[in-house]
C-alpha cells in the first residue's frame, strides 16, 4: 500500500465518521454552522467598516498652514485643518 492510498482511505474514513457524527448530534452541528457564519458575518461587516473609513481618510485633503491664513489655491478652493 502506498501513501498515496493510505492518506486517501484515511481521509474517507474520516469524512464518514464525521457524517455520522453529524447525523447523530445534528442540534449540535446548526448550533456550530451557526456561530461561524456568525463570526465571518461580523468580521467581514468590520473588515468592510474599516476599509471604507480608511478611503475615506485618505480622500480628506486637509492642510496644515505652519502660520498666517490659509492660502487660496487656483481653483479659489481653500483647505483649512
């Protein structure tokens, strides 16, 4: 027998245990899916939150003026911080 197929029997015993498993506590099974799709919900809503606020702080153009006021551009836009 090589490794090849003694990882792939291995691996298919364990796929059947695991049905099994999830036949026989199938409550438990929801519960789980439940909470990781709970967990990946939130965290890709925050990863998202924090990706738009980032842009939205790299797209505020704010200047500081070391002293006097603030010069107008030659758009006649002035940026003040």
């Amino acid at each position: 027998m090589t490794a090849a197929i003694l990882i792939k029997s291995f691996l298919e015993l364990a796929f059947i245990a695991l049905l099994l498993y999830g036949f026989m506590k199938e409550e438990k099974v929801i519960t789980f899916e439940q909470k990781v799709w709970r967990i990946l919900f939130v965290n890709y809503r925050r990863y998202r939150r924090k990706k738009r606020y980032a842009k939205m702080r790299k797209n505020r153009d704010f200047r500081l003026y070391d002293s006097g006021a603030p010069k107008k551009q030659a758009d006649g836009v002035t940026h003040v911080a």
